[in-house]
C-alpha cells in the first residue's frame, strides 16, 4: 500500500515506514503532522475520488529541521566586467511515514 500526498508544492510517492525530506513544514522534532493525500494504491484498488480521500489520513513524525546542500549562482558577461555571484541553501525537514489509514 501507497499513497500519493501533496508536501511542500510537490508530489511525494510515500508508504509507511518511509523518510522522506520535504520542504520546510512548520512543526517541532518529534511533532506528528497530516499530509493531504491526492492518490491511494492499495494492491489492485485505486482511490482517486476527492470524496474517498478526505476520509484518507497519511502521518508522518517530523525527525529533524535541516538545511540542504548549497547552491552557488554565478552570472557573468564577457567583455563587459560584470559578474554577480549569489548563493543559496533550502530549509527543508525529514519526516518519517508513521501510518496510512
């Protein structure tokens, strides 16, 4: 069993017992939160119908708020002197699926 939730702006294929890092979710290490499921596969059994999945809960226990890998943005433009360099780095936070139900 599997489900489909929406976190962060994105699509996360989850089933129980799975960490997955996912933007930045405004909760506390060791907190429990709900993620809105958008597709339920349950061997053959398909759920897509809005009314089906709001009965649907996926949670998941917030392991730690972390900061991703760095990203360095250089431009630069030949023969005019100009380059700008920029740099940036994303808050993100790994949970652990607890149950699908």
């Amino acid at each position: 069993m599997y489900a489909i939730v929406r976190a962060g702006g994105r699509q996360e294929k989850v089933s129980v017992g799975d960490l997955v890092t996912l933007d930045r979710v405004p909760a506390e290490a060791g907190s429990t939160i709900e993620l809105p499921a958008v597709m339920l596969v349950d061997g053959d059994k398909v759920t897509t119908a809005a009314d089906d999945l709001a009965k649907v809960t996926v949670t998941a226990e917030v392991l730690e708020n972390v900061r991703g890998k760095k990203v360095v943005i250089h431009k630069f433009k030949n023969k005019t002197g100009y380059h700008k360099r920029q740099g940036h780095r994303s808050e993100l936070t790994r949970v652990k699926v607890t149950s699908i139900a």
